[in-house]
C-alpha cells in the first residue's frame, strides 16, 4: 500500500429554516444527479421531483432529519439499534476521528474540508461545499471501515433520500442512501458498487440508526502504465457480506475523480446536499 457533551440544539426556528436549506440543497442535487443516472434509476423518481421540490421550506421539510421517526414501521426492532463502533486496529489509520478534519482536504485537493465537526466524533455533510478527500493516497490492497447514519426524509423518494458515497482511491463508489426497507435491489442503492453491482441483499438499518461499511479493496493490476486486471471489491454492511470479490469493471464511477487507474488515489466522502453523517472511519493494509 502507498501513504503517499450533547450537542447545543439551536431554537426550533433557526433549526427549522437550518433543516430546510440542508433538505432543499438535497433535493437539488439530487435533480441534478437525475441528469447523471444510471438506466437502472427507478422511473418514478423523475415523476415525483418536482412535486417534492415543491414542499421545500414546508413544515415537513423543516423536520429535524435525525428527529422522531416513530411514524416509521420497522421491518424489526433491532433495525433502531445502531451498529456499534469498531474500535481502530492495531497498525491501521484512523483517518476520521470527528475531532477535527486535519487528515482531509476539499475534493481539489487544495481548499480545506469545511464538513461539520459535531459531538461524539461525527462529521456531517455541510451543503454547499464540496466532496472532501483524504490526503493519504492508497495503493494495494486495505480495509477500509466506515460508520455512517443518514437523515430520515420520509417525503424524499429514491436518489433524494440521504444520498452520498464513500469511493475508493476517489473513482469507485460505495453508495450511500436511503434504502431501508426496499424489496428491489439495484445498482444505486445503498450498498451497491455504483452503476457496478446491486448489494445481494438489503440490511440497511433505519434512518437516523448508525450503520457500518467494511471493505476489503484490492486496486488494479497493471503492467507498467497499462491495467491488466480490475479493482476487486468485497463489502460487508452492518456485518453482512452484499459483495463478494466484485470485479470493478470501470476506470471510474460517476462523480468519481477519474485519473490513471494504475496510480494511488484517496478515500473520498461524497457531498451529494444531503446531511448525512460519518464517524469512525480508519484504513488498514492488507497483505496481496
């Protein structure tokens, strides 16, 4: 491998009009990324977004997004139970601790990652900004652990709904959603190695509930400056392996950063207008 207290809640209405922006941003985005979509979009998302688009600054978009979600039926209890958090292994890189964002840099590798530092050690999305980036680069082969929560937007429907990404060397991604509950698997939901390959099954926890990523990557093979063999993907979600050894057969998913398949690239956490939140993420090699 290559290393190249509780928070203060604001009053309900500056908390409001906060939920609001961040939700409304959401949604923009994720009009924008409907251009982008993959074939396997679900159609109705395109017919519902401009009604959606509509209740900005309504009442429900004013909700809290890590609120009650009590009006929420659970497929089972333990689906409210947050993963707990894996504590950093020895030899590996704790790369995102949420004390500070010193490890990470805006998506152009030059401006500073302006994402939310909140209690507890969680990062949260701040819209608009921008993706931000490790300033590590990885190469070989790692483990990569990622524990996130997503916003309950009960309104949103498909891309909209606490949409961001984890990529790996910053071109292949890890989709981040929310599907909680979903009966029909596809390569945009959460889990799926994006555009790439479906999760084989759905263990999302509920919004709002803390859930994890582990990822064993291995990067493309390559004989000098020409790639022989792809990146190889295998995921477990909240403990449950949805991949197994997935060939990436792409240079780079979309949104990714692209560049020479057969160079070092960083983890990169996608800002897609969502406030989805992060902690606990730490990097560990791996022998080939």
């Amino acid at each position: 491998m290559t290393l190249s207290r509780t928070r203060q809640r604001p009053s309900a209405s500056e908390d409001g009009t906060k939920s609001s922006l961040a939700l409304g941003l959401c949604q923009q985005r994720a009009a924008q990324h409907l251009n982008e979509e993959i074939p396997t979009m679900r159609p109705h998302c395109v017919a519902l977004m401009t009604a959606f688009v509509l209740t900005v600054g309504s009442p429900i978009a004013a909700q809290d997004p890590f609120g009650d979600i009590s009006d929420l039926k659970l497929l089972k209890p333990e689906d409210k139970v947050d993963v707990p958090t894996t504590p950093t292994p020895k030899g590996a890189i704790l790369l995102l601790d949420g004390k500070s964002l010193d490890n990470w840099t805006g998506r152009n590798g030059k401006d500073p990652a302006n994402w939310k530092l909140l209690d507890g050690g969680v990062v949260e999305v701040k819209s608009p900004t921008a993706d931000i980036i490790t300033k590590q680069q990885f190469d070989g082969k790692f483990k990569l652990h990622v524990e996130f929560r997503i916003p309950y937007q009960p309104k949103a429907m498909g891309q909209r709904r606490g949409n961001s990404g984890v990529y790996l060397q910053g071109r292949y991604e890890i989709q981040v959603l929310d599907s909680y509950g979903a009966k029909v698997r596809q390569k945009d939901d959460c889990g799926a190695i994006y555009s790439i390959a479906a999760p084989s099954e759905n263990v999302c926890k509920a919004p709002t509930v803390w859930q994890s990523y582990d990822i064993e990557y291995t990067a493309p093979k390559c004989d000098g400056d020409k790639k022989v063999m792809p990146a190889v993907a295998t995921v477990y979600h909240n403990g449950v392996k949805i991949h197994d050894n997935v060939p990436i057969t792409t240079d780079n998913t979309l949104r990714g950063l692209g560049g020479d398949p057969c160079s070092a690239g960083p983890i990169l956490l996608q800002e897609n207008g969502c406030p989805v939140q992060f902690r606990n993420i730490w990097l560990l090699a791996m022998k080939e």
